[in-house]
C-alpha cells in the first residue's frame, strides 16, 4: 500500500481535486476550457490519437462541441463524469501519476435524460502532473482505455478507436 508524507497527501488531495474540475468542466462547459487544466505542452490522447498543446486541445473541443450543436437534440449535450479508484504515484514532489476508473453518462437533449439503461462508458484513465511554478497541479498526459462501451452513437464516433 502506497505511503504518503504529509505533503504528498495534500498533492494527492489537491490532484483529486484538478481531475474532479477536469469531469466539472467536461460536463458543464463541454471541455471548451479544458486546456487552462493542463500544461502547455500536454499530450491528451483521444480514441489513441494524441492532440499536443493547448490549441490542439482546444480544437479538438471545439469541433466536438460544433458536434454537439449540429447533431444532438436541441444542439444540447446533457453528461456526467464520474471517478473512483484512484491510485496516485508520485515521482518526485513536482510531478505524480495517477490511474481511475471513469465512468460516464451521457445523452442527447437537455436534463433530465429519460429511460438511460446504462453507463454510456466504463474507460481506465491514466494521468499525468506537473506543478508549475506557481505551485498549480496541471495535466500533462491524458489517455483512456474504454472497458465497457454502451449503445451511444455520438459519443462512440469519438472514443471507439478505428
């Protein structure tokens, strides 16, 4: 079992912190501002694609949420992301790992979304940090491993990997 120091255990409390504004900022902006989360030279890797950089980041949103507009329901996008089972590593006090369980709802329309049967995916997720200089947790790597995939034609355009 890992051993945390008093400030490693802070770090791992405020990483946790970033992933759960990480899901926030998926569910209620659509990640259009997900790249102020991460570094500036983050890799965020998407159906085993990578996008590197802030304006890679960006425009991969923003094409998904051009998506959004066009193809869903009212142009609405109703999501949420929900995390556990973190396992948190640290390699050194400026950087750290972190694996967990994702776990996603998702349809189209506004709230409240009717007769949902399942998680639309079940994704392993594996992160990456680094503290900037200004002290900010920020992400450096993003990558998934989809483990269940549900009947969302939408959202497996985008992650089921070709």
């Amino acid at each position: 079992m890992p051993r945390f120091d008093p400030e490693t255990a802070v770090s791992a409390v405020e990483i946790q912190q970033l992933i759960a504004e990480w899901c926030r900022e998926l569910d209620i902006n659509g990640g259009a501002d997900i790249a102020s989360l991460c570094t500036a030279d983050c890799t965020y890797m998407l159906a085993g694609k990578p996008h590197v950089g802030h304006a890679a980041v960006r425009d991969f949103y923003a094409a998904r949420n051009e998506r959004v507009r066009t193809q869903q329901r009212d142009g609405v996008r109703t999501q949420r992301h929900a995390i556990s089972n973190f396992l948190t590593s640290f390699r050194g006090q400026d950087a750290a790992s972190v694996a967990f369980t994702l776990v996603n709802y998702s349809a189209e329309g506004k709230a409240p979304a009717l007769n949902l049967v399942g998680p639309t995916i079940i994704a392993d997720c594996r992160m990456e940090f680094e503290r900037g200089s200004d002290r900010e947790w920020r992400i450096s790597l993003f990558d998934s491993a989809p483990v269940f995939i549900g009947n969302d034609p939408f959202l497996n355009a985008a992650v089921v990997r070709s």
